[in-house]
C-alpha cells in the first residue's frame, strides 16, 4: 500500500459557525455536530474568526481509491503509529483515509510505516518540509 505526503502544513480549528467554512480551499475537511464545528485545512486557508486552532500538522494520504468492504486499513496504520508513540488525527473520505501527525513527528511516521512494508510515495521527505 502507498502512502503519499502532502507538502503542506495543516491546522486543526474550532468555528463558531458553518458559514465560516473555506469551501473553495483545496482542503476543507469539516464535521458539524450538536457540540461543535470543527476545520482541518491548510495553514494558510484559516477562517478570521476561529475560535481555537491548534497548528503543525503534516500529513499524507492513502493512495488509491478504498472499498468500503476493506477492513482494517487505517486500524493497521494507527497500530503502526501508536506502537512509535506517534498520535494521529484520521479523516475519511468517501475515496481514501488521511492520516495526519504534528510536525515533530513527521518523518518519524513515516519511517515507521516504512518499515513496516509500506511504500512512501514519489516525493521525498526533504520536498514536503
């Protein structure tokens, strides 16, 4: 399985409303519930008026588009990751997983999956910083 990293740094934040999302950002990944509206997107997409933000992410994403009847794919990843001390924020698509680590931990994480027999995709850990 390949995973590819992505060359941009990433923030968690907590919005006061919807109408504060970056919808036309290349990554918005969003999730409203009763409790709370919650963005992760590239550092530079940050709406004015977040309320929290927690910055120095960096993360990759599963290559190839994910069966739902596939189990266990970012059980394994997370496994991976623990077992190095490493803490994750997951999110799901309807294609793929993206697993994203604070910076410090970047390269940590993926030597680790690595060398547990996954393949890191064609850009090199030194392009991505």
């Amino acid at each position: 399985m390949t995973i590819n990293p992505l060359p941009y740094q990433f923030t968690v934040c907590k919005l006061e409303s919807a109408g504060d999302l970056p919808r036309d950002k290349e990554f918005c990944f969003t999730a409203k519930t009763d409790e709370e509206i919650s963005l992760l997107c590239k550092s530079s997409d940050i709406p004015d008026n977040t309320l929290i933000r927690d910055d120095g992410w960096k993360g990759f994403r599963i290559e190839g588009v994910l069966d739902f009847s596939l189990i266990g794919i970012l059980s394994k990843i997370s496994a991976i990751l623990a077992e190095n001390k490493i803490g994750i924020f997951a999110v799901s698509t309807y294609n793929t997983d993206y697993i994203f680590v604070k910076e410090e931990n970047f390269d940590k994480a993926l030597s680790a999956l690595e060398k547990e027999g996954y393949t890191i995709g064609s850009r090199s850990i030194t392009d991505i910083r």
